[in-house]
C-alpha cells in the first residue's frame, strides 16, 4: 500500500490573490457579451480574439522559459488563471490543449528548434493544437494503433485515420502518434510527430456530438509527407511522450470544474425559492467541490515542487467526472425541469447541454474502468 499521505496539503501563496482578482476582472469584461448558456459549455468553446486577449495578458505558456517567450511562472499561479477560467465557463478550447499539453511536450522532448519555433507562437495565441490519439478501432488500448509513418528518403509517408479529434477542423497542428516501426513490440514502434494539419493529404471530415455541435472530427492521412524535423525525440519515443502527456491532461482542475458555471446558475435558479432540500444538496456539492479542490491543488503543488503526480491526478479525474455526472440528475430533482434545447431559457439550454454532454466525460481522457484499473494498481489493490 502506498503512503496514507497520498495528498499533501498546498496552500495557494498569498501573493496570488491579486493575480486573481486581475484575472475576475479581466474575465468580467471579456465574457460580458456571453449568454450564460454559452458559458455552460465552458472549455468546449473556443474564441480566436479571446485567446488573442489571453496571450496578451501573458497567460498561456505561463510557466514556460521566458526565452521561448513563457511567462517562467510558478505551477500555483497558473492553476489561479485556471481556476478562474473554469469558473467563469471562459471559452479557452483553441488555446487550452497547447497550453495544457503539446507545448509542454514540446518543451519536454521537442528539439530547440521545435522549441523555437512552435513556442512563442503558442504564447501569443497564434498556434492551436490537438490531439491525434485515437483510431478508430484503437481507444483504451492505444497501442494498438494502426496509422502508419514510413520512413522514406528526407522524412516519413503517413497513411491512416485518426478519429474523435477534438477542435482538428479549428487547430493549426496535431501531435499525431504514429506507428513507425510494425516489428517492434507493440509499445516500442510508436512516435509522435508534429503534424501542420495544411499538409498535402490530410483530410478532416466533422463528427457531430450529441449535443449537435460539432467537436470532434475523424482526420485521414493519405500519402502525407512529413519531414524528417517534424519527428518529435526519438523514432520510439512515442509511448513514453504519451503516458507524460496523458498525465497532464488528467491532472488540472477542468476535470471536476467544466460544469461550475451550471452550478452557480442552479444555485441562482435555488435561491429564488429557497427550500431546506435545495439547501442540503447544495451544501453536499459544495462540499465536494472544496474537497476535490484541495486534491486538485495538492496535484498542483506536486507538480510545482518537479514531482510525478500521475495517480493523485488520475484520481481527481475519476471523482470530479462521477461529481459533474451526477450535476443534471440533481438539477432535474431539485427543479423539475426538463432541458429544452433553444426554447430561449438560458437555465434549461445550459442543463440540456450539460445533459447530453455530462455523458461523454467518464470517456474523455481515459475511460471510467481503465481511470479506476490506473487507480487501483497505483494504490497497489491489485
Ligand atoms: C469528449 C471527448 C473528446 C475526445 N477527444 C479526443 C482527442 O482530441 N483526441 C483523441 O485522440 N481522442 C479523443 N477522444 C477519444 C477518447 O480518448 C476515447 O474515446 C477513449 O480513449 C476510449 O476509447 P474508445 O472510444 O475506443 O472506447 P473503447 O476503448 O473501445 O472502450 C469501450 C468500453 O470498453 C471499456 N474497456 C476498454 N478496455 C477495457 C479494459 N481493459 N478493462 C475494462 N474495460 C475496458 C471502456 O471502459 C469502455 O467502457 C475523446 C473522447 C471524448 C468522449
């Protein structure tokens, strides 16, 4: 068993109080046009002069060396900017996987001149990413992966599909995984590579969600070239760049925060007639949420302090994906209301969205029972 101390308490430094408040302030200015609908669906939208005003605050790459144009900012201050984001519904899609994950993979295992030259344009909100993973007969078990990269004089040939791309159809790049070697074993013959999703060959066709909007996206290779700079580290490397990637996407606080701003609007929706039902529920989500808060920053600090936080962050995804799934159910208990996709009433249209798209949260990122396998080895149950 691992130690009871699993979590260790991490209290946000004063000093990044007013970093806050600047970052409400800024937010209540840049989000006043927004209907509350629209911030229901938090970071599933994206804005290009949103993030164009993020850049200029200085607040995506904070953390990043100062010569690649970072902000060289501590793990705590940046999960400040996130938290306030998250709570606001900021539309921050087009910037957020870049900020999250590519460029600090590409900061961890990407060449200086990747480095250089993907960077600042990141910084300045000019360069979005996203995720080329899954296939579609490879999900859970991603190394099993099928789209080929062949190496060919000067660089590699792609041929394949990836599907379920987030943002393909709105992003500049993709760090696309790729078998490079079929004789090695499974988990050996993969790398990743820098994909700009302009060139010749590539194809993105819309996948539409649930929800009717139009997210995801199944992208087709077809005799695309790539250079032999676009590889990222080492043919080989590309499952260990993988696992550090995954580790960030389930670490940060989106993972228990991206319904808060239905939360807030139910609470209004409450307040207008109070009842002690309302009031026990409400305090059971409150509750929650300051506890998986200070998991979530403990996940922070460890990060801060160079620390691996792969399973404290697991766990945080598991318990906020089962706390946001449970947000409708309470909703519709407490309200009674049925969710009304454009009947013109903000509350309705943002519990219909977050109905439907609650749903897809426990797949995302790693689904439900492979979280809870990682969980269970990680605590040494099995
Ligand atoms: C909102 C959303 C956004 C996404 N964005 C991206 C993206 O941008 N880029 C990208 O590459 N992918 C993306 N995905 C894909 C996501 O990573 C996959 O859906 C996920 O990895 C599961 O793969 P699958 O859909 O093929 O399901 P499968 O792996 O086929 O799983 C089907 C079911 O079987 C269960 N299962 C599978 N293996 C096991 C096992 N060993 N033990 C127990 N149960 C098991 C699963 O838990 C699940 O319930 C996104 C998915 C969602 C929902």
């Amino acid at each position: 068993m691992t130690s009871p101390t699993l979590f260790e308490p991490c209290d946000l430094p004063p000093a990044t109080e007013a970093l806050r408040h600047e970052v409400r302030a800024f937010l209540a200015e840049a989000l006043a046009g927004y209907a509350p609908s629209r911030l229901a669906k938090s970071w599933a939208e994206g804005d290009a002069a949103f993030t164009r005003k993020v850049a200029q605050k200085g607040w995506i790459g904070m953390t990043w060396p100062k010569k690649y144009g970072g902000g060289e900012r501590s793990a705590l201050e940046r999960y400040v900017v996130l938290e306030e984001m998250l709570a606001a519904g900021a539309p921050v899609c087009l910037h957020w996987i870049a900020d999250r994950q590519s460029g600090p993979l590409i900061l961890t295992f990407g060449t200086e001149a990747q480095r250089q030259e993907i960077l600042p344009r990141i910084v300045r909100g000019e360069a979005h990413f996203c995720i080329g993973m899954s296939e579609p007969d490879s999900g859970s078990d991603l190394a099993s992966i099928r789209t080929r990269a062949e190496k060919v004089d000067g660089g590699w040939r792609v041929n394949g599909a990836k599907v379920w791309t987030s943002g393909a159809h709105k992003c500049h790049y993709m760090i696309g995984l790729f078998r490079t070697d079929p004789k090695a074993e499974k988990h050996d013959g993969l790398s990743q590579f820098l994909v700009d999703l302009k060139t010749p060959g590539i194809t993105i066709r819309p996948i539409y969600n649930m929800t009717g909007d139009h997210d995801f996206n199944q992208v087709y290779f077809e005799d695309v070239f790539l250079p032999d700079d676009r590889l990222i580290g080492q043919p080989g490397d590309g499952w260990k760049q993988v696992l550090a990637e995954l580790a960030f996407e389930r670490a940060g606080p989106e993972r228990y925060m991206s319904n808060y701003p239905m939360i807030a609007q139910l609470i209004g929706a409450c307040s207008q007639d109070p009842d002690p039902r309302s009031a026990v529920e409400i305090g059971r989500m409150v509750a929650q949420i300051a506890t998986m808060r200070e998991m979530s920053l403990s996940v922070a600090g460890m990060q801060q302090s160079g620390q691996d936080p792969a399973l404290q962050g697991t766990m945080v995804k598991e318990l906020g994906v089962t706390f946001e799934q449970s947000i409708p159910g309470i909703a519709h208990d407490l309200l009674g209301r049925e969710p009304l996709l454009g009947s013109g009433d903000e509350f309705g249209a943002s519990l219909a969205y977050v109905t439907q798209a609650s749903v897809s949260f426990s797949l995302r990122g790693g689904t439900r029972e492979v979280v809870r396998g990682i969980i269970a080895r990680g605590l040494g149950l099995r």
